[in-house]
C-alpha cells in the first residue's frame, strides 16, 4: 500500500510540474472538467457524426402524418420496394456482332438514354437561361430605381406607401391630392391639348408655341428667354432627322439669335441714357449704333482710320455686323473708302454671300498677320477676324467682354466649308471646348444656370443643356419639356436602346451626346404618378415611337407599369359592369376606339408578376375570356376545397367566379368549351364543400348527387389531365381535388347514416372503385341492394 501511495504521490507531482509548466509556456486557458462532464460531451459528439437509423417514434410520427393527408402508407411502401434502378442507367453489356436481338434490344435502349440525357440536358440549359434572364431583369429595374432616386426624384421620406391589395378588393389611391406644382400643371395641360389634337387626327399643335403660352402664363423672364431661345434654334430649315450633319443650320440660327438680342440690349441702353446717346438723323442700324458708341466710349485714344457720324469707325463696323445688319457696315465702309481701301469690297463680297471666297479670305489673313494684328485698335483687329476668320485663338476680350459677345464671335469664326487651312474652327470644336475643356465651374454654372444654358443650346448640344437643366430641382420641369418638344419635332438625338441605357446621356460612335428621354420622362412623372396617373398617361404617350425588344412601345409598356403600380385600374382601364357593359377608362383615347389590345398587354405583365386575381380581371376587361377561365380554373382548383370564411380570399374569388359564369352565359366558348366545362366543376365543387362545411350533409350529397360532381367516364374517374384546370403546369392539383372530394363524400355519408353500416345506391364504376374502399375502412360493411 505504501507503494501504491508513493507511485500515486509520485504520479500526482508530476502532474502538477506538468501544469504548472503548461501555465507558463501556453497562452490557451485552462479546461477544468470532471468525468461526468466529458462522457456526456463525447456522448454529444458522438450524436453529431454518428449515423443511426430513425428511431420507432419517428416512424410512427411519420405515418400518422401521411395517413392524415390520406396516403395509404402500406401501398406506397410496396410502390417504392417495387422500384428498381438497376436496370435504369447500368451500363450495357457487349454482345457478339451475330446476336442481332440483343443488339437491337441494346440500340433501342442506347436511343431511350440518349433522348433522356438529351432531355434532362436541355431542361437544364432552359432554366438556367431563364433564371438569369429574370435575374437580369431584376437587376435593370434596380438600376433604374437607383437612377431614378440619384436624381433626386424620388419620393419624399415621410410618404407612406399604401399597401397593395388585389384588384378584387377595390382601387388603392388618393384622387382628390394632386403631386403636381402650378408650373407643372400648367406645362401638362399643354401636353394634353397637344395629344388631343393628334389623336383627333387634325392639323397637329406645335408644343414650342404652347409651352411658350406657359412661359408668358408664368411671367418669370428667364423662362420666357429660355422658351424664346429654344423657339427660335428649332425654327431653322432643318432637313430629316440627322441634325449633326446640319451644322451651318445651328450656325445660322445661333448667329441670328444673337444678333436680334444684341439690337435689343443696343435698345433698351439707348433708351436708359438718351442724353449721352444723342440719337438723332436718319432711324436705323448706324443711327442706333451711333447712339450706343456715344454711351459706350469716353474717347476715341488709340483708334484708327477717323470717324464717321462723329463715332469711330472700325467701331461703328464692329457694333452694325453684330446686330447683324452687314448692308449698314458696308454703307459704313463706303464712306471712308479712302482710308479702308480694298477692305471695303472685301466686306462687300462678306456681306453679300456666306462668307469670304477661299483667296479672299486668305487675303485677309494674311494682312491680318502682317499689320492689322498689331494695330492698336481692337475694333479694327475684331473685324480683320470675323471677315476672314482667321486667330481664332484670339478672344478679343477688349470688345467681346460678354460671354453672348464672345459666343457671337466664335461662332462667327467658324468654318462652313471643307477647306484644309489650319487657323480654322468647326461648331463641334468650338462644342466641345466649351463644354469639357471649360466646363461648368468656367461659366459659374451653379449660380447662372440661364447663362450656361444658353451657351450649351447656342453651340448645338441640345442634349447637354437639357441634361444640364435636369439637374436643378427647380428647372428639372422645363429641361423635360423642352426635350419632349424637340424630339417631336425630330431635332433630339435619342439612344438607340433607352431601357438598355441607365445613364440620361451618352455619346454614341461619332462623339455626339444623346440623350434617353424615355428615361428623363419616367424619372419625371414618377413623382406624380401615383396622385396624378392620368397626367403621367398623356406624358407616357409621347413615348409611343419607341419600340422595345419584346415587340411592343414604350408607352405599352409604360402604361403596364403604370397600372400596377398606382393599382388605378378602374380611373386608367375602365372596368366591366355588373350587366357586362363596360366602363371605359382613360386610356380609351388611346386606343383608338378599341384599348382592348392596351388592356390585354396590363393583364399579360399582370399574370408574369404572380398577380392573377389582377389579370383574370384584366383579361375579361379586354374581351379575352378563355384566359379568364383559364386563370379562374388554376385559383379555383387552389381554394375549393377550403372552408370559407368571411372576408377570405376564397369568398372573394368565388363570388368573382359566380359572376363572371352569370355574364358568360351568352356562349363566346367555341374553341374554350372544355376550359368551361372545368370551371363549371369547380363552382359545383364549391357549393358541395360549403355545404359540407356548414355541416348540412344531406344538401351537400344531393348537390353531388344532381350535379354529376364528379363526373364519370366508364368505370373510373375521368383521367386529371383531361382536365384543363392546370393545363399542364401541375397534374395532380386536380387529382387532390377530387380526393378531397371524395373524402368528404364518404365523411357526410358516414355522419348521414349515424355511423351505421351504408346501402349503396348503385353500382356505378365510380362508386366500386373510390367510395366503397373507404366506406369499408369507416364502417367496415357495405350492404347490397335488395
């Protein structure tokens, strides 16, 4: 014993040496457990890996489950003993080349496994390409959302969303609120007067004229300057479509507009100091640019060649070509011909065409070159450049000192030929300095918004100045009106593919922007649409030129969104009276007297969405009453069987269902009669199960009874896939159907007769083959008829 102490001692030092070490050397915490503790962990563990069969309780569990849903547990554990796979996909085995039986017998199943994996393969292809295409298009709609809310047109935080319900139940939406301001209302009766006029097939407004009224409706100057601006460059003989080869167009019209703006600011300076102008003589341009010089200038120091009137002359030149009258700068011209010289007919021929011939014009630039650039006159050296368009590098600032001056003497400068000379600038140069070379932060863009508008518009970049616009909360309204009334009017450059495009803009393949106003006008009337639907209809509208992949429009597909999303079915669609009449709605002037072909495309995007009480209703709005059926058949077969309660969706639906069979009675079915005969079943279904649930028995069983439910053929049930409740996308809905049916038969039977043993009333195949096997599991007796 001592020696067993001792080892036992010796045993327990060391082990404390060991610990004691451990604690020093390893920084992992120490495991303090008793026996009883780690048996029951291992026993844990060994629970997790470990595989044991299921235990006898969940089999029995198992069971009861499957026999209350009324699967027979023994025949289905003889079917599933009864299969075998080892004669499914076993390799086959060689036969010799003269046992042409096996052979055979080999290639015909080889053939039955090809066409499977053929099958199974394709099936797979299928749904995976379905499955990303719908994800692809989940991730579009995202985006577009996310574009939307970036621009700063989503709704506001403290807005609740009502939430959706079904079409059955009643439109959602406040009617009496509208989400448009003054000026927004104002522009969008403009738009509905314009589509008014081209439905109704007459001569077609124009949309610059009406949305000018609102400007001047307004009476805010930069709006009426901006609609004025507008107007003005989409007036020019424009040819076709392709407006950027139209470069000399925009030219013109740019170079007009400012002229015209200038005379006036020539006006309204001249009228404010007529003291100092000391107009008088003649009226006319050098009258009037007179008059301005004398407010304008202090002195002539550092002028050249004299005066004419008492004003400088390159002055009175300079100011007569930039109100655009050329004949009073030639007359300018002419009467100081001694000290111009040439210079006089070299502004004749200027004035007279578009331009300086090309020997002329290097003429003057030479001369330009040689003396003129170092004289000290600035008026005489910005002539020099405007007549020969030559320095375009040189700005001029001394005359030129505002930003429409200096637009004037770029574009004055550019070139409206083909020529090779290297001191030359074209419109879209000039473009595209303006815009990306000195950008927004140049122009001060932020506080002059107007100002940089313009020059954007004034150079040609339409689709810029409206983006531009589209940015600013409070312009937003305009950028979108005039983009919609340039592209009626064919001047807007639109993306090849707006659904495709998340961006508002985007320069296609020769640099010139585009812009997707399908886009900017979606972004638009999302802040309205759902208080102001009909407004976003006609906005929608406009959109009816643009085609889209699935072979529609975009004002189709617009109006789908619109309708399930604001769940305005009735303000927008229309509805289908008790009687069947129908309501219309107002997407009617759309239609072109029949909208069924509008009304058809909402039901399709409907029923794709899962929501088919919506289509079902949809589809009889447009006449379609096959696919009402149809759908009416998959919902039915769902909830026939349910017990009904107030308010539930099986009340609903039925009483819908009840309806429509009362307006289908006229017929219309020729090519559907199978499809009605089914849903007939099914509201007969309907009647024996509330009956059944309401625990009236005896009326449940002559409803069976009188009704044929269900109906025989021979001596079993008529096969489910006759049945076209599914029509082919679950076969065995119908098939749990009727087992339910007959489940419920044999449980009011059961009741009716007090539990006792049941005389059956005939010996129909039906009878044999469904309710007498479960009447001998109830009642164990069947009685013969005597």
């Amino acid at each position: 014993m001592e020696y067993k102490g001792e080892g036992f001692n010796e045993l327990l030092q060391q082990a404390e040496h060991l610990a004691s070490h451990m604690d020093r050397e390893s920084e992992l915490p120490r495991v303090e457990r008793n026996i009883h503790q780690i048996m029951e962990s291992s026993q844990r563990l060994y629970s997790k890996v470990s595989e044991t069969a299921p235990s006898d309780s969940d089999i029995v569990k198992a069971s009861i489950l499957l026999g209350s849903k009324g699967v027979n547990v023994a025949k289905l554990s003889e079917k599933l003993d009864s299969i075998s796979t080892s004669k499914t996909f076993e390799p086959l085995d060689a036969v010799p080349d003269t046992d042409i039986e096996t052979f055979l017998k080999n290639e015909r199943e080889n053939c039955i496994l090809a066409a499977m994996e053929s099958s199974i393969k394709r099936t797979s292809e299928s749904a995976e390409q379905r499955h990303f295409e719908s994800v692809y298009k989940s991730w579009d709609d995202e985006k577009h959302k996310i574009m939307t809310a970036l621009a700063g047109l989503e709704r506001e935080s403290g807005e609740l969303v009502p939430e959706r319900g079904s079409f059955l139940q009643g439109n959602i939406g406040d009617a009496g609120r509208s989400g448009l301001s003054a000026v927004e209302m104002a522009y969008s009766r403009q738009v509905y007067r314009y589509n008014e006029a081209v439905i109704n097939g007459g001569l077609p407004l124009h949309l610059f004229q009406l949305f000018t009224e609102v400007a001047d409706q307004l009476g805010d100057e930069n709006t009426k300057e901006v609609w004025s601006l507008v107007s003005f460059m989409a007036g020019g003989p424009y040819v076709g479509d392709a407006r950027q080869s139209q470069d000399s167009v925009t030219l013109r019209q740019a170079l007009r507009y400012l002229q015209i703006k200038f005379k006036k600011y020539m006006e309204a300076t001249v009228a404010g100091n007529l003291t100092r102008a000391a107009r008088g003589g003649a009226p006319g341009t050098l009258a009037l640019v007179r008059g301005f010089l004398n407010v304008l200038l202090e002195g002539d120091g550092g002028l050249e060649d004299g005066n004419v009137e008492g004003v400088p002359v390159w002055g009175a030149m300079w100011y007569c070509l930039r109100a655009g009258d050329g004949t009073a700068a030639v007359a300018v011209a002419e009467r100081c011909r001694p000290q111009l010289g040439e210079f006089a007919d070299l502004l004749a021929e200027f004035v007279s065409g578009d331009g300086l011939q090309p020997s002329s014009r290097q003429q003057v630039a030479l001369k330009y070159k040689r003396s003129v650039s170092k004289s000290s006159d600035p008026y005489k050296r910005a002539v020099y450049c405007v007549v020969g368009r030559c320095s375009v590098a040189d700005n001029h600032s001394d005359v030129a000192n505002r930003i429409e001056d200096y637009l004037w003497l770029k574009l004055s400068q550019c070139s409206r030929d083909a020529s090779s000379d290297t001191d030359r600038i074209e419109l879209p140069t000039l473009a595209a300095r303006l815009s990306d070379q000195y950008g927004e932060s140049h122009f001060n863009a932020s506080s002059q918004p107007h100002l940089y508008f313009q020059t954007l518009f004034l150079t040609g970049q339409f689709e810029s100045a409206i983006e531009f616009f589209s940015r600013i909360d409070s312009l937003r309204v305009h950028a979108v009106h005039v983009a919609v009334a340039l592209h009626a009017s064919g001047l807007l450059l639109v993306v090849s593919d707006p659904q495709r495009d998340p961006t508002l803009t985007q320069r296609d393949r020769h640099g010139q922007r585009r812009l997707n106003l399908p886009r900017l006008v979606a972004s638009y009337t999302s802040r309205f649409q759902s208080t102001d639907p009909r407004e976003a209809l006609h906005y929608f509208y406009l959109l009816r030129d643009f085609p889209t992949s699935d072979g529609r429009n975009l004002f189709m597909s617009s109006l789908s969104e619109l309708v399930l999303e604001t769940r305005e079915f009735e303000l927008l669609l229309g509805c289908v009276r008790e009687d069947g009449s129908r309501k219309p709605g107002c997407v009617e002037r759309f239609g072109g007297g029949d909208p069924s072909p509008l009304v058809a495309v909402c039901a399709e995007d409907a029923e794709q969405r899962g929501l088919l009480e919506d289509a079902v209703k949809l589809y009889e709005l447009a006449g379609l009453r096959s696919k009402v059926v149809h759908i009416l058949n998959q919902l039915l077969s769902r909830l026939v069987s349910k017990r009904n309660s107030s308010h539930s969706e099986r009340q609903r639906l039925t009483q819908y269902s009840i309806a429509v069979a009362k307006r289908f009675q006229d017929g219309g079915f020729i090519d559907a009669r199978d499809k009605l005969a089914t849903f007939h079943l099914l509201l007969d279904l309907s009647t024996f199960f509330d009956l059944y649930h309401e625990q009236q028995v005896d009326k449940a069983l002559e409803v069976r009874g009188t009704q044929g439910v269900p109906v025989v053929s021979g001596a079993g049930r008529r096969p489910a896939r006759q049945f076209h409740v599914v029509q082919r996308r679950d076969p065995s809905r119908i098939t749990r159907l009727l087992d339910s049916h007959d489940d419920s038969v044999v449980e009011a039977m059961f009741e009716a007769e007090g539990n006792t043993p049941v005389p059956r009333s005939s010996c129909s195949g039906w009878w044999a083959a469904t309710i007498e096997p479960r009447l001998r599991q109830r009642c164990g007796v069947i009685r013969d008829p005597k």
